[in-house]
C-alpha cells in the first residue's frame, strides 16, 4: 500500500485524519507494508511520523530520498551531481526569462533571494544563498512568477530532459527536479522488491504529475477527486477528496 501525502491522504491543511491514522493502522496489523511516497522532504515529515507514531519508511522529494520514520534518519539518497545542477541552471537561465531556483538537500534547504516560498516554508528558518549549484542536491526546483505549471513543464522537458527528470505537484509555476530516472516510481519499485512485492500486488494512491510514475506502476491506482486531470485520467479508480478522508475509505475496504 503506497500513498501520496499532500492532497492526497492528508487533509488541506496538513493533518492527518484520526479516520487516516486509524486506516493506516489497519494496513500494517494485516502484515501489508505501508509507505508513504511523497514530494515532501525529510524536514517536512515531522509532524506526519509523529501521526502515525513513527511507523515504516517514507519516500521522499520524489524518490531521491528514503526516509525511516521510526529514527528519523535519511537511509538512502539518489543525488544531482553539481556538473548536472551547474549545466541544467545555466540552460534554463540562457533560455527562460524569470526563473528563480531553490534547491533541497539531504538535510536543508536553500533559495535563491526572488524565490517566493510556499508552504511551510513561509514558517521555517531558510538559508539564501547567491548560488544553487554549490553542492549536490536531491532536488532543484525552479519557480515562473506567471507560467503554469504544465506550460512550465514543458519547456523544462524540452531543455533539459536528457540531464534530470522533473515534474509538478503544485498550482503554481513551481517544477521540481529530480537525478535523471529518479521518481516515486523507482524508488517504490525498490522497496517492494525488497519486500517480495510484485507491482500486481501494490495498492497506490496520488493527486498530482509527480505521482503518475508511481501510480502506473502500481497493480491497482486510485486518484482522490481533487486530483490533476491528468492523474484523474490515468487511474484505475477515483476515490473521494483528500478531506473526504478518501484513502482512508479505500483501505477500510480492502483492510476491514
């Protein structure tokens, strides 16, 4: 059983559910495994390990970071080389007016001065910095005050496809950048091998283009209804919203 975090299992404000922890719950009594696959990164997952008092392994910034919420302590990570990150930032500035860059590490983060923050970041202690390239990263993001994020997409595909692999799980002009192959999938494939779990026997959930790898790969996909039309189109079901508590109705289903 593989979730998506952010408008996918949690609620729009962030939390988590007594009816989602409950069903979270019920998954792992059953002797299933239960991973959480998100966008997020490590220092973001406190206050969900916390919800879910510090159970199983998180999937982090799109699959470049493998998470142990029971330590808190990054046991894996899928890195941009600084040759990459230099080329692939030189490329979109030579070719896209207006971007601003920020950049996720192992432990930390760091934005360029013009980078509007999102999220709980606007609450979190940042470092700017003059330079996004200095060391390696396990995610670049890039910001367009006025593009969308799939027109955004595009372009970024178009550029600099060959070098990262990038996608979107916001409704802004905000792409995220992962080292080329890197995805939820990847990393979810990894972890069910580990476990002897075929994709036929995966359960995924997600709302957003960052989640489509991983719900193409899963046996059984669902899409909560306030996902992304392409992620809508793409699935198997569609539940009900992530403040409809939708996942936690598809495990009571299946786990009940």
């Amino acid at each position: 059983m593989a979730t998506d975090l952010d408008g996918t299992a949690l609620r729009t404000d962030g939390t988590v559910s007594p009816r989602t922890v409950s069903a979270f719950g019920k998954v792992e009594e059953s002797g299933a495994v239960l991973a959480f696959v998100t966008g997020r990164p490590p220092r973001w997952m406190g206050g969900v390990a916390s919800a879910v008092r510090h159970r199983g392994l998180a999937i982090c910034a799109n699959g470049a970071l493998i998470y142990d919420l029971h330590t808190e302590r990054i046991v894996e990570s899928h890195l941009i080389t600084v040759d990459v990150l230099q080329e692939v930032v030189a490329q979109l500035r030579a070719n896209v007016s207006e971007l601003v860059f920020s950049v996720e590490y192992e432990a930390g983060f760091a934005h360029e001065s013009d980078f509007l923050l999102g999220g709980l970041d606007r609450h979190q202690g940042t470092v700017r910095v003059d330079s996004v390239t200095a060391r390696p990263c396990a995610k670049l993001l890039a910001l367009h005050p006025a593009m969308g994020a799939d027109e955004l997409q595009a372009v970024v595909d178009e550029l600099v496809g060959h070098l990262v692999t990038a996608t979107h799980s916001s409704r802004r002009g905000l792409i995220e950048m992962s080292a080329r192959g890197v995805t939820k999938a990847t990393a979810l494939a990894a972890l069910a091998a580990r476990h002897e779990i075929k994709p036929a026997q995966a359960v995924a959930f997600g709302d957003m283009p960052n989640d489509l790898p991983m719900l193409s790969w899963a046996g059984t996909s669902y899409a909560v209804a306030n996902a992304h039309p392409d992620v809508l189109a793409a699935v198997d079901h569609v539940t009900a919203a992530n403040d409809e508590d939708g996942v936690a109705r598809v495990i009571e289903e299946l786990f009940g």
